[in-house]
C-alpha cells in the first residue's frame, strides 16, 4: 500500500513527500513465539508495525517490544516507556517502566477467549542514527483479561546503544501469538 489509504498491516517506511508510507513486508502470525522484522532498509529513516487480528494462545499474556540494536535483540534494562490507557469501565491506567528489558504494549494481559483479539501500530524513528537513543510511538487497542476494551498509547525509548536498530519483534510474554497481521 503506496498511499497507506488501505488497511494494510506489517512493517511499512515512509516513501517521502505527502505522508505517504511504503509497505516493506507482512507476516501472518501462526503459532509464533516471536514475530522478527530483520530488514529495515537504509532506503527509509523511520518504520512502523501496523497489526491487527491479534490472538493470544491460550491463557493471558502480555504484549511486547524489542528492539535490536546490532547484537540481537536487547533483554537488557534499556526501555523506557509512559503511556496513558483507558478501558470500557473509564478506568485510566498510566503504566510506565523506567529501567525494564521490554516494551509492555499493554498494562493487563491480552485476553485470549475466542472473540477477543487487539491491533497495535508501533512507530520507530531515525532507526539508522548512531548519535541519539532510539525514540518510539505506541498505540495498542486490546480487549484486557478482565474482559474490558483497552486503549493506550505513548512514547517508548530504548537506550541501550546509540547504533542502528537492525530488527523490531513483538512477542507475547507467555504462549504464542496464535494468529495476527502483522
């Protein structure tokens, strides 16, 4: 999708001029442990994951972020993130982590009962600059495992190294993702 008017899902890179963004791949999660995009090409500055359909195996797992920043993927203490979601109830949840080894795109787990699912879009800018930890844009929206509509977004950093980031996974923190576009 040239002219991101289309729904479209997987990693996309701005194609310049107008806001127009370049779809670069897509996955169809089945089963996975992890869902790798390895190939973020010099060609574009900044990417973003768009995914939808999002299924949890079974039980509850939270949904997070890594980066890989040249030497696989960073479990070290190096994400920092602030984001501020609302459920169906109107309940406001301000999850933050200032030293952890993930990013949390949820402040409760996904629920994973038959008719829930949740979508994600996670923008990663200047992923090519060596001089600036690397800054990012979360948004998630998720049905929660107290059976309530979640909505959230944020700003999320990774300031482990100042190198090129050369991967973004998304991983549930137990089970699998049973199904997803990513």
């Amino acid at each position: 999708v040239g002219d991101n008017t289309a729904r479209a899902s997987g990693v996309i890179a701005p194609a310049g001029g107008g806001g127009a963004w370049t779809q670069i791949s897509t996955q169809t999660a089945s089963a996975d442990a992890t869902i790798d995009f390895t190939t973020l090409s010099a060609d574009y500055r900044d990417f973003r994951i768009i995914a939808n359909n999002i299924k949890i195996a079974a039980g509850n797992a939270d949904v997070y972020l890594r980066v890989d920043a040249g030497s696989g993927f960073g479990s070290s203490s190096n994400y920092r993130y602030a984001f501020r979601e609302l459920d169906s109830s109107g309940n406001i949840i301000n999850p933050t982590d200032n030293n952890q080894s993930y990013v949390a795109l949820c402040s409760h787990a996904w629920d994973y009962a038959t008719e829930y699912n949740g979508a994600l879009q996670v923008t990663v800018y200047d992923v090519h600059n060596t001089a600036q930890w690397k800054m990012m844009h979360c948004e998630f929206d998720y049905w929660d495992d107290n059976h309530e509509l979640t909505s959230g977004s944020g700003a999320a950093s990774y300031d482990g190294a100042v190198t090129a980031i050369t991967g973004l996974r998304i991983y549930p923190s137990a089970n699998t993702i049973a199904s997803g576009e990513f």
